[in-house]
C-alpha cells in the first residue's frame, strides 16, 4: 500500500493546467452529434418551441454537477474513483466503480455505434455497396480511430480537445447555418404547451440523465491536473460552460431539424437521415465532421475508464486495461449493430438503467464533498488506507436505498417497477427521484451519524 500512496496523488509538476483547458476538453467531447437525436426526441415529450428550449437550456445547465464535483479534483490532485473512498470505503466504493465502467461503456458503445454508422454512410455516398463487411469495415476504421488515443498523454489530450473544438465546432457550425433557414418556423409555433408536470419534466429529466448526470464520472479525472491555486469559481465555471454550451447549440439545432426530419428521433440510422436535409455536395463534409465530434467523446471515455479500473484495484496491467477496452469497443457495439440493429432502443434502455446508478452515486459524492471536504479536506490516510476505511456505511446504504427506490419507478427492458405509472411511465423522471433520495438520505445519516471525516 506504501506504493498506492506514492501514485495516488500527482506531484506538484503535473499540476499545471489552467480553467480553460476543461473547457475546451468538455467543449470538444460534446460538438456530437446525437445531440441533435436528443433535439428530436425532446420534441416527442408533445412540449411547445418555449418549454423544448427551457428543456434544452437547463438540461444542458446540469453539467453543472460535474462542474462543482470537479473541485475535488483541484483540491486534491486526485481522480474521481479514488476520491469517491472516502464516501464509500475502500470495499463500498467497488459497487460505484462498477457501475461506472458499465457507463463508460455503454456510452463508448453508442458512440462507436454512432461513428460505425457515420463510416458507413460515408462510403456509401462515395459509391460502395452497403452490406454486412462494409459496416464491418467501418467499425473496424472507427475501433481504430478510437483505441489510438491510448497512446496520448494528458498535454496531448488536452491539445487534441481543443483542436478539436476549433475545427469541428467550426464544420458543425456550417451545416448548422444550411440546416436553420430550413425549419419550418410555423410548424415549431403551432406546437402546443405540454403539461409542465407530466411532460415537461420527464423530458428535463432526460436531457440531465444523458447529459450532467452521464458525465459526472469524469469529474476530477481531468481537474485533478489543475494548479491547486486557480479560482474555484473558474474551474467550476470552465467545465460547466464546456459542457452546456455545445449542448445548448445542438439539442436547440436538434429541435429545429425535427421540423425537417419528423423520424430523427425513431430512427435506427439517425446519421443517414440527418443527411438528407442537407445538400448532396455537403454530405462529405457532414460525415467528416460527425466523425470528428465523435471520436473526443471516446478518448475520455477510454482515459477514464483507464483509471476506475486502477482506483478500484479491478485491473492494474496497461496491457490487461487494454485488451479490456477493445473487446468494450469492439464487440458491444458488434452486437448492437450486426444482432440488435435497434441504435434507438438500445440508447433509451441504456440511458434509463445507468443513470440511475450515476444520479445515485454523484449525489453522495457531492454531498459529502460540500458537507466535509470542501473546508476541512480528504484526508491522505482515508483515500490509501484499506484497513482503516472498509466500508462507509452511510455512503454504501444511501446508493443502495436511492437506486432501489428509482427501480420501483422505473420501466425498464429488464424490469417494471409497482410505482412506474402517472409521471413516472416510460421516462427518466426516476432519475431524478433517485438523485434527490440518496443525496437526501447521505446528508441525513452524516449529520445523524458522521463516519470517515477528515483527520
């Protein structure tokens, strides 16, 4: 355990980085393009234009989660599984580690699925047939793409983020400008107000679940690089403006393009029917940039899911982690897309079980961090002490208790809870039911009982 104390925290060297760096980071790993999916599938929760951007607006602004749980990586110097010790114990905190690798990936599935499909209608439209090897050879093109950020350090990875950002966000802003003169204005005014309780909701508890929430297992992966001197304030700020804005811009132009392409949201190939809104000489350009707002998503999915392996002692072999993530990226997706073929159901189905035991976890993670850490600090010996940290009851009873008591509200591919009617039928509300009660419930027994503080 002598050598986990020496590697938990990064030396002072490594602490470097500035705000704007998790802004550009958050920024390129969010120009994707399934938030135009998600536009259109807001659209379906029967809201007026006003309430679909009020959705847009502040279900982009739950990034704002991931914003405050990234202080503790400023504060410490360390990643987000090793900070979560501290709310759950060494042993406790196996049940979020797992949990969030299934979130990674899920989410490196859907977004290799997503660029497999954006390769495929690439060489479809430069003239080869699509068939069954074609989409394996795209898949195979993506895997590729994807698995070469392994070798990026952490200076290169925020260098190819911004990159990213400058280049793609600029493409993305073209096709943008083609795909706006063509909305069907009247059509988005005629929409009529749905119910704010019944619909409204549901569709921002959506938008938090696959956005904020989602993302909140990265937090202090990439803050933990930060100088320990920068401004709380700003640090909070870049990662949650990194993340809003672009979602912002691309549910908002996702609802615009629902007035165009009424089966974005039902489609099982969204790529191929985005592009039919926009001229046949720009279909190059839209695939390329599809491609490049996708592949930044997963290299932080790979980063990251790097390091939860190693915080929860699962896998600690570079070559091991390795093997482990190209089976992730290679055969999940293989799966969805040669067996499955049903990209949509499988997003929704993934979206409604993960968030849950994200919103769950994240919301013991930031209570206890604003209850303790925040003024009174982790303690070194309870983030590498196995002995004297096991288990955090409060922290472990809390994340079981929520989650369980969203699964009993939830409607799920595997599961329909007793209480999964009325507001709760068929949307991700539960999410946000089981953020409010393991948070709620962490902030209760820590006052009632207070477990593992700072020494």
């Amino acid at each position: 355990m002598d050598s986990e104390k020496e590697t938990v925290f990064l030396p002072p060297e490594e602490r470097t980085d500035r705000p704007g760096s998790l802004f550009f980071l958050y920024c390129a790993a969010n120009i994707g393009i399934l938030g135009l999916v998600y536009g259109a599938i807001i659209v379906g929760f029967h809201l007026s234009f006003f309430q679909a951007i009020l959705v847009t607006v502040l279900g982009s602004f739950s990034f704002g989660l991931v914003g405050l749980m990234s202080l503790a990586g400023r504060d410490t110097g360390t990643v987000t599984f090793v900070l979560s010790r501290a709310a759950f114990g060494f042993k406790g905190n196996l049940i979020p580690a797992i949990a969030a690798l299934v979130s990674h990936a899920g989410w490196l599935s859907i977004n290799v699925c997503t660029g497999t499909l954006t390769v495929l209608a690439l060489f479809v439209t430069c003239g080869l047939m699509n068939s069954a090897l074609t989409m394996a050879i795209a898949l195979a093109i993506f895997v590729a793409l994807v698995l070469v950020s392994v070798l990026f350090s952490h200076e290169m990875l925020i260098r190819m983020q911004t990159i990213c950002t400058y280049l793609f966000g600029f493409l993305t802003l073209v096709i943008l400008v083609i795909i706006i003169p063509q909305t069907d204005w009247a059509m988005l005014a005629a929409m009529p107000s749905g119910d704010w309780l019944g619909n409204f909701l549901p569709a921002l508890a959506f938008v938090a679940a696959g956005t904020g929430i989602g993302w909140t297992s990265y937090a202090a992966d990439y803050s933990c690089h930060q100088d320990p001197k920068n401004s709380r304030s700003k640090v909070a700020w870049a990662v949650t403006l990194g993340g809003a804005i672009p979602l912002i811009l691309m549910l908002s132009v996702g609802i615009l393009l629902s007035t165009q392409v009424p089966d974005l949201a039902q489609s099982a190939n969204p790529i191929e029917v985005i592009k039919g809104a926009l001229p046949t000489n720009l279909a190059i350009i839209y695939y390329i940039t599809a491609i490049g707002g996708l592949t930044p998503q997963c290299f932080l999915g790979l980063k990251s899911s790097k390091l939860v392996l190693k915080a929860a002692h699962l896998i600690w072999d570079d070559k091991l982690i390795l093997l482990f993530q190209t089976i992730i990226v290679t055969v999940i997706p293989a799966i969805i897309l040669f067996i499955a073929q049903d990209f949509q159901g499988t997003l929704e189905g993934f979206l409604g079980i993960i968030g849950k035991l994200l919103a769950a976890w994240s919301s013991i993670f930031l209570v206890d961090y604003l209850m303790l850490r925040c003024k009174q600090g982790y303690s070194e010996k309870l983030l590498t002490d196995p002995v004297d940290n096991q288990i955090n009851y409060n922290g472990v009873i809390s994340w079981i208790v929520g989650f369980v008591i969203g699964m009993l509200f939830s409607k799920t591919f595997i599961f329909t809870g007793p209480f999964a009617t009325g507001i709760f039928a068929g949307n991700s509300l539960n999410v946000l039911l089981t953020l409010v009660v393991s948070g709620g419930l962490y902030f209760i027994l820590t006052l009632c009982h207070p477990q593992n503080k700072a020494e």
